[in-house]
C-alpha cells in the first residue's frame, strides 16, 4: 500500500511527515507528497474550502501520477476506513467493468444528475440546454442517481486512453463554462460525473454502499463501527477534528482521530475553522 | 572408496535441490500482491483529518505480522476536551 499526498504549501507537507513520525506511520508508506500549483479554471468561486486544488486534483490523477500507476484510490481528509479496504480495492474495474474508468458510490439520499448539475437553485435546465448545443446527438441521463466523490475509485490505464484523455478535456470545458455561469456549486462533484460521462463506459460503476456511508443526524442501521468507510460530510455536523471530543457523532471517527490529534497538539501545529 | 564419494555427493546435491525447492516453491506459487495506492489531499486545516484518514487504512489494512493497535479508550462523558487532549 501506498500514500501519494497532494498538499498547496510545503509547510503542510512538512507538518504531515512530521505527524507520521509521531504516530509511527513509516516513511516507506508515502510514495510521494506533492505541492500542486493553483489553476484558475479548477476555481469555482462558490465556498473556499472546495475551491482549493486539493479538491480538485482527485480529477487530474492520470496526469499527476507516474505513469506505471495503473488504477488509485482517490479518499477525502473526513473519511476514515473500518475494513481492510483490498475487497474495495479488487471490486472495481474487474469483469464486465473493466472498460469503465470510474467507480463510486451512489448518493444515499437517491439525488441525481439533475439535482447536483442545478445546484441549490436548480437551474438545471441552463446546463441541459447547454450540453445539448455542444453534443446535438448526444444525450444525458439527468434522472440518473449522483455518487459521492469522496471515495474514488480511477482507472487511470483507461484514462490515459484517446477516449480518456477526451474526456478530461471535455470535463475541464465545462469546469471553466461553470465558472461563467456557476450553474452548479458541487465543487469537484459534477466535475467528476461528467468525467464518467465521457470516458469509454459513459456511466460509473457503482459500488456497495458500505464503502462510503455518510453521517446522517437521524439514526441509521449502517453507520456502525463494522461498516468499510465512515464520511462526515461538510455540513452536518462540522469535521470531527474540530468538534468536542464528547460529540455522539464522532464516536466512530475517535479511534482513529484521538491519537492523532493528541500528536497534532504536541507537536502545536496550527488550529482554527475550515 | 570413489563409490562412496560420489554417492554422498549425490546425496547432498539431491538434498540440497529438495530444501530449496521445498523454501522457494510456495514463493512462486504466490502471484505478487498488487499494490493498493491511495491518493489524498488537504491544505494546513485539514492536516488532522488526512492522517486521521492514512491512520485508519493503516491500521486494517493487510500486512504480515502486523496486528491491529487501537487502543483508545472511549472519555467519560463528565470529562472535559481539556482532559482529553492536554
């Protein structure tokens, strides 16, 4: 197993190695920790926490990663695993999927297409029209249900095709189209739909649900301490770094973040609010 | 005299071939393990909950000889973050 690590400044990448020290994570297990430029057309001006290009770069991973890295697993900073995650790791891109050249979970809430490329004010139809003009004989599914970008699954191999590549150019057309027309405000998200959209299987494969739960305030059967991959999403409630310690909702992200954050106070490295 | 020479020359080299044999052969039988790799990203603020993420896969994640280290121990309810974390 390997970590590749995209950070903006260098100070952040010296504060991680200096936190894997700490927690006995060994050096070896970090392939690289790379400081990535800023992009203007990565830059939705809609919240500044998922404008930042680490947002962005999960997008970009068969450009920013050595070619011999065939498939990655892309996981958000509000995630943390619960199973050993090779099941994950060998359900995607195998058998009748190996053509596909992304893999997701779908949004438990069942919203769609239509719902994430409209954004909060639902101004969906803007974006459909527009994709009609630039593809006259092509459609999109609007109807169809939406993923959680959280966890990623990229087959970088089928990326770095003609077709991937075309669907990377296509997905940052329509990155720098939403920055004139903020059509939509999902940050990466939509980006990384439309990336499946366009590559050789025209859809994602969808994966088992338990790889990416997400923290609902209302009680749910699979938010367990047995379940693959917990996710508190950006909202409700705020990262479990930066809540009381007592918080019910960060019972399961303890374990794991506890002594971490025990490592980050010793080592006084800076606090405040994303 | 000869005879036994080249009998216990036999003997060691046939030996020698079965223990080695015998020491790499589920070696080969093996296919080498696929590397799972696993991207991330965060600026300064959410430094914590990046290594929080890497820690949590480390820890589950399959290695020989390696063995599952949590060992927290959930806080009192009473208890303040103060205690926790000072």
């Amino acid at each position: 197993m390997l970590f590749h690590i995209f950070v903006t400044e260098d100070k952040e990448a010296t504060a991680i190695w200096q936190m894997m020290e700490c927690m006995g994570i060994p050096r070896e297990s970090v392939a690289r920790i790379v400081v990535i430029e800023e992009r203007d057309y990565y830059v939705a001006q809609v919240r500044s926490d998922l404008s930042i290009s680490t947002n962005f770069v999960r997008l970009f991973l068969p450009e920013e990663l050595p070619s011999d890295i065939s498939k990655v697993l892309w996981l958000d900073s509000d995630v943390v695993a619960q199973r050993d995650l090779t099941e994950l790791w060998h359900s995607a891109f195998e058998g009748q999927y190996s053509d596909f050249a992304v893999a997701a979970v779908p949004r438990i809430d069942g919203k769609d297409y239509e719902y994430t490329f409209g954004g909060k004010i639902n101004n969906y139809a803007i974006f459909k029209h527009a994709f009609e003009q630039r593809y006259p004989h092509r459609k999109i599914d609007l109807s169809k249900t939406a993923f959680n970008a959280a966890v990623l699954l990229l087959n970088l191999a089928n990326l770095r095709t003609e077709q991937g590549r075309h669907a990377t150019e296509e997905m940052v057309w329509w990155a720098k189209w939403n920055l004139e027309t903020k059509c939509w405000t999902g940050g990466s998200q939509p980006l990384a739909m439309l990336l499946a959209e366009f590559s050789q299987a025209g859809d994602y494969q969808r994966l088992d649900p338990e790889w990416n739960v997400v923290y609902s305030s209302t009680p749910q059967e699979d938010w367990n301490e047995k379940t693959g991959i917990l996710h508190w999403t950006w909202n409700k409630p705020i990262k479990p770094w930066l809540a009381d310690l007592r918080q019910q909702s960060i019972e399961f992200w303890l374990p794991y973040g506890y002594p971490v954050m025990k490592c980050y106070r010793k080592l006084g490295l800076p606090e405040g609010d994303i | 005299m000869r005879r036994v020479v080249f009998f216990s020359i036999f003997v060691v080299v046939i030996t020698s071939t079965v223990l080695l044999a015998r020491l790499y052969y589920p070696w080969q039988l093996s296919p080498p393990q696929e590397t799972i790799h696993i991207a991330l990203g965060a600026n300064m603020l959410v430094v914590p909950g990046l290594v929080t993420t890497m820690w949590s896969v480390q820890q589950h994640t399959r290695a020989p000889g390696r063995s599952l280290t949590l060992s927290y121990v959930p806080p009192s309810p009473l208890a303040s973050i103060s205690d926790f974390l000072d």
